[in-house]
C-alpha cells in the first residue's frame, strides 16, 4: 500500500511540472470562450432580424390591404 502511495505521489509531482500540454489547453479555453460569446450574440442578431422581418410583413399587409 505504502508503495502505491509513494508512486502516485511521484506521478502526480511530475504531472504538476509536466506543461507540454499547458499551451493546448489554453488555446482550448479561449476557443470556447469566443464560441460561447458568438452563440450569445448570434441570439441577439437573429431576434433583431426576425423583428425586422416581422415589422417589414406588417407594413406589406397594412399597404395591400
């Protein structure tokens, strides 16, 4: 038991220093960042085009009728 515990401590010191793959997760991070924040402002894009659709069907119905 006492062994076990010794290697996953030196596993886990070495993984502390290991940062090859620091780098990947960073880029990772701010890729989702920029997705989510693109997400957000579709939502707000495609409710401002929708309203203008539905303000531009009015006024044709209110000048054919």
């Amino acid at each position: 038991m006492r062994g076990w515990i010794s290697n996953m401590k030196d596993v886990l010191v070495t993984l502390h220093r290991e940062d090859s793959g620091q780098d990947l997760i960073e880029y990772a991070l701010v890729a989702a960042l920029i997705a989510l924040a693109a997400v957000v402002g579709m939502k707000q894009v495609a409710n401002a085009i929708n309203l203008a659709f539905i303000n531009i069907g009015q006024k044709l119905n209110s000048a054919v009728s």
